[in-house]
C-alpha cells in the first residue's frame, strides 16, 4: 500500500487536496451558480440553466480523470502518515484518520452518481419545460442532490457518510414535491416521513457506535469495535443494527421499500429515474463503507443479516411486479418501481458475500460492476417510458403496438428490458448476474445463489411480456400520432441515444465494466 503525507496533527492548518474533492465540490459549486443565476436570468432565458446544470456534471465528471491510474488520494485527515505498511488492507487511508480518500471505490461510485445525475439532467430538460417545473428550483435541487452521492462514496468517518447522506435525500424530497398535483404532494410525504424516520434510526446508531469505539472514523471504529470492552458490547451490536436500517432504507431493501412504488408515480419521471439509480447507489456505497470497514468485527453477523435480506428483497420485488396489472394508469411506471426492488436484491448479495470471503477477496467489485450495468439500462428504460408519456399514458398496455408507431424507440426499450432480464442480445446484463452469481458461490452462500438464480427465471416473466408487448399489433382504434408527435425533444434523443448506445458498447465488450471486479476496490 502506498504511504500518503497528510496534514501534520500538531498544526491548525490543513492542507487540503482540492483536485481529490473536484468531483464533489464542482458540482456544489455548479448548484450554487444555477441558483444565483436563477436570481437575475430573465425568464425567457431560464433554459440555460438546464444547460448549465448539464456542463456542470459534465466538468465534475472530466474532474475524475487525474484521479485515476494512481495511488489512492487522501485530505482532511487526523494524523501523519508516514509509512502504509501497518494499514490494513481493507479501509486504506480510512485507517489512518482521514474523512475523505479518493480510492477506486469511491472513483467507480462517484462515475455512476454523476453520471446517472448528467443522464437525469437531459432527462429532464423536456419534463421541467412540459410540466411547468420551477427551472431554477429544479435545477438546483438535483445538482444539490449530485453532490451529496459523489461525496458519499469518499467519505470516511460515520459523521460524513451521515451529511453527505442527508445532503442527497434532503433535495430529493422537493424533487418529488414539485410536480403541481397531489400525486406529487402525497409521494414526497412518505418519503419525506419515511427517510426522516430512517435517519433518526442511523443517528441514534451512529452514537450507539460512537459511545462504543470512541471514533468516528471508519477505521478506527473497527479497531475500537474489536477492542470494545465487554459491557458495551451489546451498545456496539445495537448500533451496527440501527445504522445498516438506515442504510438498507435508502438502497430500498425489504422491509422499508414501501415507500418505492408511490414515490416513483408521483415524481417526474426523471426524478423516479434519479432516484432508482443515484440515490440507490448512495446507499450501496454507505452500506458497503459501513460493513466492510467500520463494522468488520462483526463480517459474519452482518454477512447472514445481508444474505436473507438480498434474498427477502429480490423475492418481495418481483412478486410485487407479477402482481402489478398492465392496464392500470402508471403501470409501466410502477412495475419499474418494483423491478427496482428486486434489482436491489441482487445488488445486495456481493455485500452480504463480502463478510465470508476469505481475505485477500474483495466481492465488493460485484456490485460496483452491477450497478454501472443497472444505471445505465435503468435510466434508458425511465427515458423511453417519458417519451411514450407524452402522447400516451404509462400504462403498459400504452406500449401494446410501439414498433410500429417508433421503431428506433421499441427497440431501445426492447433492448433494455432484455438487459434487465439478463437475456440476449442484452448480453451486458447477462454478464452482470454472473458476476453476482459468482460472488455468492465463492463466498460459501450456495442457497443464496439458488435464491438468486429463481428470482432470475421469475423476473423473465414480466420482462418478456413487456416485450412482447412492443411487437403486438396495435390496439383497434388507435390513431397513428402525427409526425409532429412522433418526433421527439432533442434531449430525450440524447438520453435514449446515449444510454442505448452505452448500453450496446457494454454488451460487445463487456470487459469495460466487468475489469472492476478483477481487483481490490479498497
């Protein structure tokens, strides 16, 4: 492990590493800029600030580039470092004291955070016009929301991980609640309620944890977990508990996915779309970052604790999607909704892995690899359903005959929703549940791998019938959309273009994505 210099402990001044929080930190400013913008910018002229918003996430993302190809960077660190040879080999410069590390973990879930916030933002950019979205507001809250999920993935003590946590959801909340109708009133409510809730469970654990191991930073909490004294044991336990429930909130695991379908029908699709991909991936990376580092004492307890609630929540979520009907309004909207839920499932079964491998493994590159898989056809899926909400419903009987009506968009959402299933020609998918698939087996959890692989075959049902669904003739009656209709926004033509052409390059070289999960994250 390379050593890393830091700021001396004896000194006021730190020294801070402004080109390993550029990710971040562009997009806190790009919010800021959008928001005072918003102030003087006539309202004819309110459109560049969707486009500002976009170059915004953008630079933050080209700000990843000098981060790459080296040694892990650390800032706002405790203590000097002067030599690695004594840190361990999972948590890294965490160990040694520092709040923020920019490691290839945090580099893979800061390119899916922003990433997924540029693909909602040209998303978003035809829903904040039709809609009559307050731009300025819009704009400013998702990129607010961008900048706490690429913060939260270098976060390095309990007390960040908890802020840039809050910092993500926070803006979300008003994301959902600026659609003008009382959908959009009553699904921010229970998400609002329901994540307030979540958070106060993970702050009384985080100072159960606190009170225990006398740190906040990760690293040291494990030392101070392993060494606690026996009475405070239970206080320790209790706090692990208390904050993985918060976590396993915002990933949308069972039980606390309630809040999951509603949220998704009353936001602006965009929006629903953010929140399946971005604000789940906050979560993935917080629950990975509190088990594997802070909680390590504890691998195999929370290992098991993990394992069945992948299981619970891949089999909940595509139960909850065969039940859902076709012909009911915001279907289409829904069954993703609860797709989500069970793509969570599996997303959750290389962490579980990760407190039974063997040392020397890292599972962890599994679900980074799953998840930049997940991101990508997700958010294409949520854009080829806005494109089909302007003239139709989203219903999925409104996508009954779409290859004749858009061929180019059948095909697309065809392709997305095989990538899902994990079917050909969605060979990209198909790799990306090996992968998991393989996790588990290597990690000893073989009835895990059977539940897996179950779920897999019971998704293929509602999948395919969506997909046969775009070929079928079209229902009698239906009038052909003029030309004008058929011919969508520029943006959402990015969005579909960008994503399925993603989406293609993965499936034909997959080695792209799948190089991640050769090494350590850590």
């Amino acid at each position: 492990m390379t050593s890393l210099a830091v700021a001396n402990p004896g000194s006021l001044i730190q020294s801070v590493d402004w080109v390993a929080i550029a990710p971040p930190l562009i997009a806190a400013v790009a919010a800021l800029a959008v928001l005072v913008t918003d102030l003087f910018l006539p309202a004819q002229h309110k459109k560049w600030l969707g486009r500002l918003t976009a170059a915004g996430l953008a630079l933050a993302l080209i700000s990843l580039l000098p981060l790459t190809g080296g040694s892990p960077r650390a800032t706002f660190c405790a203590q000097t470092v002067t030599g690695a040879t004594d840190t361990p080999a999972i948590g890294g410069p965490a160990a040694a004291g520092c709040s923020y590390v920019a490691d290839h973990f945090a580099l893979v879930f800061q390119l899916l955070a922003l990433g997924g916030a540029l693909i909602a933002a040209l998303l978003s950019a035809h829903t904040v016009d039709e809609e009559e979205l307050p731009r300025g507001e819009y704009w400013f809250l998702l990129l607010a929301s961008a900048t706490g999920a690429a913060l939260l993935p270098a976060s390095r003590d309990l007390a960040t991980l908890v802020i840039a946590l809050e910092v993500a959801s926070l803006p979300a909340f008003a994301l959902v609640a600026l659609r003008r109708d009382g959908r959009g009133a009553e699904a921010a409510l229970k998400f609002f309620l329901s994540s307030v809730t979540a958070t106060a469970v993970m702050l009384l654990g985080v100072g159960f944890v606190y009170a225990a191991s006398g740190s906040l930073h990760l690293g040291a909490v494990a030392t101070g977990l392993e060494h606690a004294p026996g009475q405070l044991k239970p206080l320790a336990e209790a706090g692990a508990v208390l904050t993985l429930a918060g976590f396993a909130f915002k990933v949308a695991a069972v039980p606390f996915h309630f809040w999951v379908p509603d949220t998704y029908t009353g936001a602006p699709l965009p929006v629903a779309g953010y929140l399946s991909v971005v604000g789940k991936a906050a979560g993935l990376a917080g629950l990975a970052l509190a088990t594997t580092i802070a909680f390590r004492p504890y691998a195999h307890t929370w290992g098991l604790a993990l394992a069945v609630l992948a299981a619970v929540t891949m089999t909940v979520g595509n139960a909850g999607a065969l039940r859902q009907r076709f012909d009911t309004r915001f279907s289409a909207v829904r069954l993703l909704a609860w797709s989500s839920v069970g793509q969570a499932g599996y997303l959750l079964v290389p962490l579980a892995a990760a407190g039974y491998a063997p040392t020397g493994t890292d599972p962890l590159g599994a679900t980074a690899a799953y998840a930049l898989i997940y991101g990508v056809v997700n958010l294409g899926a949520f854009g080829v359903v806005a494109a089909v909400g302007r003239r139709a419903g989203t219903s999925v009987d409104d996508f009954r005959g779409l290859f004749g009506r858009s061929r180019w968009t059948a095909l697309a959402l065809a392709f997305f929703l095989l990538c899902l299933a994990g079917l050909p020609p969605g060979v990209i998918g198909l790799f990306g549940k090996v992968v998991v698939f393989r996790a588990a087996v290597d990690a000893g959890l073989g009835w895990l791998a059977v539940v897996m692989a179950v779920n897999v075959v019971v998704a293929l049902y509602y999948y395919l019938l969506w997909t046969a669904r775009l070929f079928a003739p079209a229902q009698e009656g239906a009038a052909a959309a003029p030309a004008a209709e058929r011919r969508l926004p520029v943006s959402l033509t990015a969005t579909l273009g960008l994503t399925a052409s993603a989406a293609v390059v993965l499936s034909v070289a997959p080695q792209l994505v799948l190089q991640v999960v050769s090494g350590s994250l850590f």
